[in-house]
C-alpha cells in the first residue's frame, strides 16, 4: 500500500508523511538501526510488528497519546504535536549503555554493580535526541538549555516511570523481564503533554525471564541481539573509535541470514506474549 500525503523526511525506522493541517501520517518500515546507524539490512515484518504493538499500548495504557488510527498493517495515523527534542530513557537494570557508563566512573546508581543487576527503582536517564547520536543529558541540562520547562520535564519523566512500571507487570505476566524503556512526549494545542512516536522492541529491552541471570549478557526479545552481534564482529569498536577521533564512520556490515530470520522470529514472538493476540 502506497502511503497517502506528501513525504515529510524519513527517520532511522519511520517515514513520515503530512496528510492535513492536524494529521501525520508514520509508515513503520523495516528498517534497522544499532548504535545510531541505520544497517543495510531488513528485517522482514519488523515495521508491521512495530506499528501493531505501538498502537496496541496507546489503545491499553489510559494514557493520552498521539494515535488515531491504523492505516493497513504498517502505518498509523497520528496527531501533529510540538515534540520535545529529548528521549526519555528509564532503566529497571544495570545494562547496555549505563552499564559501560558506571564501570567508567562516568555515573553512579545506588545499590547496583553488577551486569544486568535489578535497580531498587527505575532509573530515569534522558538523552538528546539526534539523527546521528543520541547522548545523555541531566535533567537541569534539559531545562537549562530550553528543550522543555521544567514542570513539562517534571510530567514526562512522571508519565514515563508510570508507564515503566505498567509495562514491568505485563511483560512480567508474559514471562518477560522489561529491562528499560524509551519514550518521546510532545504538546499538543492545549499546552498538554502526550505520548508520541511508537512502543515496541526498538524501544525496549525484553528479556524472558527464565533465562535471565545477573552478570552475563541476556538473551532478548528486540534488537539486542543485532548490537550483540555487532559488538562480536567488531563493528561497535570501530564506530566508537572512529566517533572518537572525528574520523568518517565505518560501513555497517550485512546482516547473516540466520541473524535476520531469528530477529523477526523474535519479535512476532515478543507481540504475540505481549498482547495475548496472533500476528
């Protein structure tokens, strides 16, 4: 199905297409990215499964949000809003990037040191939003320089541990642990703050919770294991070396087949224990 209205810009997932005055329209694609770069790769029936599970949260959570409706399988209709350059980043565990950050002295978390250990509470920890790497940023930062004032930022991180937490029990009865959470908020002509952008495993970490082990790498139900996968054939280094000294960045390499096969597996099986609902 060709997405109706004119192509506004296309984001490391989404295309983004303006149907009127109020209305955007997102055609979830099947594209993926790791550590802000877009891989050459698809991943088959990727933006169908993020599209169905995104719109399946904004119509359970009870919390005000963008959607309006579903066009086909892979693109969602949603309200125009003035979105705040930031993502709201909330952790359950010691992992992924705040991991790296505490073994480098660059942050401290109270009562957690080991990889994959459970924090005594979530954990917000915001970073900038960019199209070519996003980086962690305080709160007082945020306010400070004007990306949002400082009850709007008060509310979305309010909003996000809310919704943390709601998602921490339905993964939990899915037999899921929900490792973090990212989120975007926008205002829309009301001055009201609300939920935007999408939900689903490119912006979560899913780990099944019968494998799960503090101090090791975890099994994952998202992308997880595209960056694993990266970070085994050297690509991660040679990123961060080359971000590092201002050098271009190296070429993605392709995806191996079986990779590609178990990542889509993965998410359709992550959708279908989620919702309860067959993709």
């Amino acid at each position: 199905m060709t997405p109706p209205g004119r192509f506004v810009r296309s984001g490391k997932v989404k295309d983004i297409y303006d149907l009127d005055q109020d209305h955007l329209l997102f055609h979830f694609t099947d594209r993926v990215s790791a550590f802000d770069v877009i891989l050459p790769t698809k991943i088959p029936r990727k933006g169908e499964v993020l599209c169905r599970l995104g719109a399946y949260w904004f119509e359970t959570l009870g919390v005000r949000n963008h959607m309006v409706r579903l066009e086909g399988n892979d693109m969602m209709v949603v309200r125009k809003l003035q979105m705040f350059p930031i993502e709201s980043v909330v952790r359950g565990y010691l992992y992924g990037s705040l991991y790296e950050r505490v073994k480098a002295g660059e942050v401290s978390v109270p009562s957690a040191h080991e990889m994959a250990e459970a924090l005594p509470e979530p954990y917000f920890d915001p970073t900038t939003k960019s199209d070519v790497k996003d980086v962690p940023i305080t709160e007082a930062e945020i306010v400070a320089k004007g990306l949002c004032a400082k009850d709007e930022l008060a509310e979305i991180r309010s909003s996000t541990v809310s919704i943390y937490r709601k998602l921490t029990q339905a993964a939990k009865g899915s037999g899921f642990i929900l490792a973090d959470l990212k989120l975007e908020f926008g205002k829309d002509a009301k001055g009201q703050v609300v939920l935007a952008d999408s939900i689903g495993p490119d912006e979560f970490r899913l780990w099944p919770a019968a494998s799960y082990s503090v101090g090791k790498t975890q099994e994952s139900y998202d992308k997880q294991v595209i960056r694993d996968w990266l970070t085994r054939m050297g690509y991660k280094k040679s990123l961060d070396e080359a971000r590092k000294s201002g050098a271009n960045l190296p070429a993605p390499p392709v995806l191996p087949d079986d990779l590609v096969a178990e990542v889509t597996s993965r998410y359709i099986g992550a959708y279908e224990k989620l919702t309860g609902r067959r993709f």
